[in-house]
C-alpha cells in the first residue's frame, strides 16, 4: 500500500498547489473560470481524445469491462433517481441541489485515474483508463446533461435537453475518436502532434483546476446529501464494479486498473456544468472536495484489498 501512496502522492500534491494558487493574489477569480472553460471546451477534450486515439485495446478483455461498468453504473443511477422523493421529503433537497448529487455519483475522474495510471501501472493500465473512458464518457455525459436540465429548467422539454447532450464537448470528442480509429486511414501527424501538446498540458492544468475549485472549509460540515453522495461514489459504486467483474470472472492486474477507474472521485467538469445550467454549483463543489480528499485513503485502500482478494 505505500507503494501506492507514494505513486498517487505526487498528483494530490499537485492538487494541493492548485489550491495554494487560488488562495494566492497571483491571479483573478475570472482566471481560474476562464481555466474552467477552458479545460471544458479544450483541455479534456482534446486529452480524451488523444487517449482514446492512441490506446492499444487489444489486451483488455472488452466484454466483461463493458459488462461492469454499465451494469453499475445504471444501477447507481437508477438508485440515486429512485431515492429522489425520500431526499426531497426527509431532508429538504431542492431539485438544483438534487442534480448535484446526482452528478457527483455517476460521475467519475477519468484524468485523475489517468495520472494515477500512469505513475503506478504499466501502459496497459493507461489503456484501461482510455477504454473506459471511451465506454463511459458518452452514457454519462448524457444522463447527467439530461438529469441537471431536467431538474433545473422549470418546464423541461426532451427536445432542449437532446439538443445540449448533442453540443457537449466531452461527448463529441470520445465519439469523434471512436470514428477515427474505425477509419481505415490516420489523421495527420502534425494535426495529431498538436493535439497531443494541447493534450499533455490538459492532465497539469487539469489537476491544478481540480485543486482551484475545490472547497476545504466544506469539509468541516458535511450534510446528510453530501455524505450520500461520497459513500455512493467512493464505496458502493467501487463494489458493484469489482463485484460484478469478478463474477464475470476478470482477475489479476486488469481487475486492479478497473478497481482504480471505479475507485477515484467525482470529476470538477461536472461543477462547470451545474454552473452553466443553473445546478447546485456550490453543493457541487463541496461534494468534489470531500470526495477527492477521502480518495487519497480509499483508492489505496481499495487496490490493496482487491489485491489480497486476488492474491496479487
């Protein structure tokens, strides 16, 4: 386990720094919203992009990984929707802050699994973080478009809600790399070398915005929606994902780069979303911060226990 500690150690610091930066009068609060849009509309992105491009799938046992994570993935969703009335009544949730819950649950860190790939794995682990990045972003960017524009517009039409799934970047880059690599020729080298320099600088930035948005006085208070939100996404959706996998029976190091996929924290594209279409923003960015600072134990804690499970 310190193993892994030392390897994740490095990417939270620079989380850390983020938030350092932010703190400092270095730079106005429009810099780091404008930082936001642009890690939205270019930086993950093109990061996402480039991955998915360039990830060789060919070990990866595709159907069982598909099987997983869709499999928990609905189920959480279809759980955290159900449960919607009882956090209305019981503890007074309004539906923009619902929507905020719901994204924080459904809602995985790709870049940071990506950065904690790529210190603790070998390169089949960046690939699985890229194949599940290619399986997920689409269903996930879709349900939560659908969920935050159902829940904050006061007369929701499906016609709105579809067209702001079809314009969303992160949706149109993982299917625009889909396409490219069933095209039976590449995409020019040097077009593809720039977007790989937009996309090494996209995990640095990426990491320090995470860092920026994050909210540490929220962690001395936390809610009842909160607490929800970080035990559906840091303990329930990581068991239904390796529950499921091991009774499809995947094991060794590919059941330990899906344990990390389903392990990390919600992503911060989804505060720039509740932002932009009138969710709980706030709310947002408090479940973010609890979530990603509990990681820091859980994501070790949960390799190391699939570890032992599967003997490795």
């Amino acid at each position: 386990m310190l193993t892994v500690f030392a390897a994740i150690l490095p990417i939270f610091l620079l989380i850390l720094f983020g938030q350092a930066l932010r703190r400092l009068p270095l730079f106005a609060v429009e810099f780091w919203r404008g930082l936001d849009v642009m890690g939205f509309y270019v930086l993950y992105p093109a990061l996402l992009f480039v991955t998915i491009v360039r990830a060789d799938f060919s070990a990866l046992s595709f159907d069982v990984i598909v099987i997983a994570l869709l499999a928990a993935g609905f189920a959480i969703a279809a759980a955290t929707l159900a449960a919607w009335p009882l956090m209305r009544s019981a503890i007074g949730l309004s539906r923009p802050s619902f929507s905020s819950v719901f994204q924080t649950t459904v809602r995985w860190n790709g870049f940071l699994a990506f950065a904690v790939a790529e210190k603790l794995f070998p390169p089949e682990g960046a690939a699985m973080v890229a194949l599940v990045m290619a399986i997920m972003i689409i269903p996930i960017n879709v349900e939560s478009v659908a969920v935050v524009a159902w829940f904050t517009e006061k007369s929701p039409k499906l016609g709105a809600v579809a067209r702001k799934i079809a314009v969303n970047p992160l949706v149109l880059a993982a299917a625009a790399a889909l396409i490219v690599r069933s095209l039976p020729f590449s995409i020019p080298g040097p077009l593809m070398e720039m977007l790989n320099l937009v996309a090494r600088a996209a995990l640095g930035m990426g990491l320090m915005a995470i860092g920026a948005g994050l909210r540490p006085q929220d962690t001395l208070r936390p809610n009842a929606a909160i607490l929800l939100a970080v035990a559906n996404k840091l303990i329930v959706f990581p068991a239904l994902v390796v529950g499921i996998a091991i009774l499809l029976g995947l094991s060794g190091p590919q059941l330990a780069y899906l344990t990390l996929c389903a392990a990390v924290p919600t992503a911060m594209n989804g505060y720039v979303l509740a932002r932009q279409m009138g969710g709980d923003a706030e709310l947002y960015a408090a479940i973010a911060t609890i979530q990603t600072a509990v990681s820091f134990l859980s994501i070790p804690l949960a390799l190391a226990a699939v570890a032992q499970f599967s003997g490795g």
